[in-house]
C-alpha cells in the first residue's frame, strides 16, 4: 500500500516547472543546531509554492481525512449491532418491515398503526417498554424487528459527537442455549457476561418470546436460577434504556414462571399490544 506521502508527492508533482526563488522555512538538525536547508520554489498551475511546504500540507490533509474514515467506522458499529450481533430462532425475521406486514384482520390493522405511533414517540426521545403478548404465530415478533429497523439509525459523518442508534433483537431462548454451551466450550464468545453485557448496552432491545427457555406454555415450570439471575441483570442495565418484549405467555403465566419482582420490573413502564383475535399465520399457510 503506497503511503500518504507517496500519495501526496503524486499530487503535487503535476504540471511544475523550477522557479528561481528558495524557500528557507525548512531546517535539519546539524549537531546541536538547526540549519536551514533552502527548497527551491516551483511553478505549478501558474502558482509559485514551495512543494515540501505543499506536501506536507497535503500529507495532514490525507492524515486528516484517514483519521475521520476510520473514525466513522467506529462510530457505525453501533449501527451494525441489529444486523451483526442478533440472535433469531426464525431468520425470517430479520426481513419484517411496517410495509410487509401484511394486515387481513381488524385486530392487525389496529396493532400494526399502534406499533408505529409508539416508534414515533421513541424517536422524539422519549422512553417507555413495549409489550407485545399473544399466541404463536400473529406476528408479534415481526412487528418487534419493524420497529427496531426504524430505530436503528446511522450516526452522522459529518458530526462526530453523533454515535447513532444502536439495536439488538435477542431470541431469549436462543440466548439461553448460547450461553449455556459456553460453559463446556471455551471458545465460544457468548458467555453470560458477553450476552448480558450486548443486551445490556443495546440503545433499543427486543427480548423475542420471553418465558420460552422454560419450556412449554402449557407446562408448569418455573424459570431457573440461571434464567432469572441473566434476566435481572439484562433489566438492571436497562432502567433507563427501550426494551421490546414478546411473549405468548398470560400475566398468569408470568408470575407462574419467575418471581413477582422480576416480574414486576419486566412490565414496568410499558406499553402494552395483545393480540386476542388474530389467527395463527403459520397455521394458515399449512396445506393439510
């Protein structure tokens, strides 16, 4: 790779003839002196410059300009975060929008415009959960993943105060498995810190199917201690920040499978799209 000084001698060697003038703002170190080493003075594009004075100056330019290039890239990990670092049980997710969530009943038409009007409210700064409960299959999921790719914003070249957005969508039981094998595989990067930490830091998090890692719905088991302490944690690191859940669990269900504190902070501040009446997607598209 050719350096910025090769690059920027490029750059100014075009179309230059000598000039009789010598330019004396330079100087080398000649023991415990500094001399000065006169640089003859040439004419390019009818101007007379001085081309160590020029390529210095065009050498902090490039500098300048690769020092914000790999700034930028910094600051859009943040907004890479949705599509790098989620975890989907159904990948299918990851292409929901608002535009292809295709309505057919009342119900989705009234949840679909709920959902949007509450995203415009996130995006004006303010902060509030979202809770989206019913059965499998109404898409309460890809409602969830449509309002984090609205979210989900870009930070500003132009500004580099301006990080953006960042936002995760996180299948809880995908999660649990993951860290669950990290404790066998030393390799594997999703420990409990690393998955808590991501979920944590996460400026807008979707927690997809919450209740799920316990198991069936219609079963009577509780979350373990390994669930509740993961979920407390994530919801510690979140009082302030946007969290998205889904679930097909009933508030009775809830409070079944984890402690009423835990419980009790998971619905705090929320915002709350049911589904009662819509049908099963999934079952529809059967052909038996």
């Amino acid at each position: 790779m050719r350096s910025i000084k090769v690059a920027a001698a490029e750059v100014i060697t075009d179309k230059m003839t000598f000039h009789s003038d010598y330019c004396e703002k330079h100087t080398y170190t000649r023991g415990s002196e500094d001399v000065v080493k006169p640089v003859r003075m040439m004419v390019m594009n009818g101007k007379v410059i001085c081309p160590r004075c020029e390529l210095e100056e065009e050498s902090k330019k490039l500098q300048k300009d690769l020092e914000s290039q790999i700034e930028y890239s910094q600051r859009q990990k943040k907004f890479n975060t949705l599509e790098k670092r989620s975890m989907f049980r159904d990948r299918t997710v990851s292409r929901a929008t608002f535009d292809n969530y295709d309505v057919s009943e009342p119900e989705e038409t009234k949840n679909k415009n709920r959902m949007m009007d509450l995203v415009k409210h996130l995006q004006q700064g303010e902060v509030f959960n979202i809770f989206l409960q019913g059965h499998p299959g109404v898409g309460k999921s890809h409602l969830a993943y449509a309002a984090l790719r609205e979210l989900n914003v870009p930070p500003d070249p132009d500004n580099p105060k301006d990080n953006g957005r960042s936002c995760l969508f996180i299948n809880m039981e995908d999660a649990a498995t993951a860290i669950k094998d990290s404790f066998s595989n030393k390799d594997s990067k999703y420990t409990e810190a690393y998955v808590t930490q991501l979920m944590g830091e996460a400026d807008y998090l979707v927690i997809d199917d919450i209740g799920a890692e316990t198991g069936s719905e219609h079963s009577d088991s509780k979350a373990s201690d390994f669930i509740h302490r993961l979920i407390y944690k994530v919801t510690s690191a979140r009082q302030d920040k946007v969290t998205i859940y889904t679930t097909n669990l009933t508030s009775e269900k809830l409070y079944q499978m984890y402690d009423s504190k835990l419980v009790s902070r998971i619905t705090q501040k929320q915002q709350y799209i049911i589904f009662k009446d819509t049908s099963d997607k999934r079952k529809e598209a059967l052909p038996f």
